[in-house]
C-alpha cells in the first residue's frame, strides 16, 4: 500500500470516535425539571426555570434538586455548567455515586473558595486531601465536570483538574444532615443563589476505567 494512501487512512481513522466511548446523555432540557424533584429540605424555597437553567433560590440553609430515576453507582462521568447569582457559599454542589456510597463535590464552601469531596475517611473537603482554594466570581458561568470509577474521582473547572483522590479502600460517606436528601444525584445551594444548566451524563468507556 502507497505510503501516503496509508498515512491517509490512520489520520481517518484517528479522526473517528471510538467504538466503545458513550455519546452524553442530556438529564436537563433547559425548559422544565423533568425528572428532577425540588429536594425537601427544611423551608427551602421553591425551584425555578429561568434562562435555561435550574434556579436554586438562597435557601435557609438549603435550596436543591435530585433525580429521581436511576443513575450508575460507578464507570460514569457527569458534566453541566453553574453559577453563583447571589451569596457568598456554595451554589452548584454536587451529590453523586461513589465508593458504594455517596459523596458531595462542594463547589465554593466554608465561605466561599473551597473546593473538595465531602467526605473521605470521615474527613470533610475542608480537611481532607481533596481541598483546594477556587475564587468564583459572581455571575459567571464556570463548566464543571466529575469522572467517577471504582478506583477513584478526578473533577475539572474550566478544563482545569481540580480533584484526582484515590478511593478503593477508604470510606466514602456524606456529611452529616439533609444533604443526605440529595442523593442518589442532587444539586444544593446552601444560603445563596445559584444556577445549574447542560447538565449530561455518560458511562465511562473501559479504556477510560
């Protein structure tokens, strides 16, 4: 085979998605919450559409959503963009599958800046080797995305990783009190107004794993 014709059909086949790397799947269409339910926290306000995205009203403390089909216990990446609109505490956070239990990506806690899984070995983002220091500026969209397996969870800002925590072995748990309700996959404001949009999942292909 000429030379230049196979060079040709690598960069082809280069080109091409892989055969065994899962198309996202969307979980928000942007006008209704569909199979979402307004998480029942304690005198949280109600949930709103509005630009197409899940507004979740500063709530006292919590203001949230949560899926209500099934969602994988692990091998999955989940990915959707937020913003904090009002407040100075988390805004997007995330509860998800991991570890045979469930886990809290927080995204601004404790004031603001910090970024980490609550919890590992009992330990809170705050403490634990997760925690990461993040300024998020009102009003801006950041993308977020969170890859999850059985071995570990890696998470991404704007394309940048911010979490890459080994988690065979060790203890994955929530924090205690009503995030609980979050799971299995839910959003959370805590005192303060936030959105959430393109939010999409996808099993994580074996080569990924």
């Amino acid at each position: 085979m000429p030379r230049l014709l196979l060079a040709l059909l690598c960069l082809a086949a280069a080109g091409q998605a892989q055969p065994n790397e899962a198309e996202w799947k969307s979980l928000f269409d942007g006008k209704t919450l569909g199979d979402w339910k307004e998480t029942q926290f304690t005198a949280s306000p109600a949930v709103r559409i509005e630009n197409g995205a899940i507004v979740l009203t500063a709530g006292n403390p919590l203001t949230g959503v949560t899926w209500s089909k099934a969602f994988p216990e692990s091998g999955y990446e989940l990915r959707f963009e937020g913003v904090r609109l009002l407040g100075g505490d988390f805004f997007a956070s995330v509860t998800f599958p991991a570890g045979g239990n469930f886990a809290t990506w927080v995204l601004g806690g404790w004031g603001g800046d910090i970024v980490g899984i609550s919890s590992i070995d009992g330990w809170d983002a705050s403490d634990n080797e997760t925690r990461t220091y993040f300024n998020f500026e009102t009003a801006r969209w950041y993308t977020f995305r969170l890859q999850v397996t059985g071995d570990r969870i890696m998470a991404w800002i704007d394309g940048q990783r911010i979490v890459n925590v080994e988690i065979r072995g060790r203890a994955i748990s929530l924090r205690h009190g009503d995030i609980k309700l979050s799971a299995p996959l839910g959003f959370a404001s805590y005192n303060t107004t936030g959105g959430i949009r393109k939010i999409e999942y996808r099993p994580i292909a074996a080569k990924q794993q």
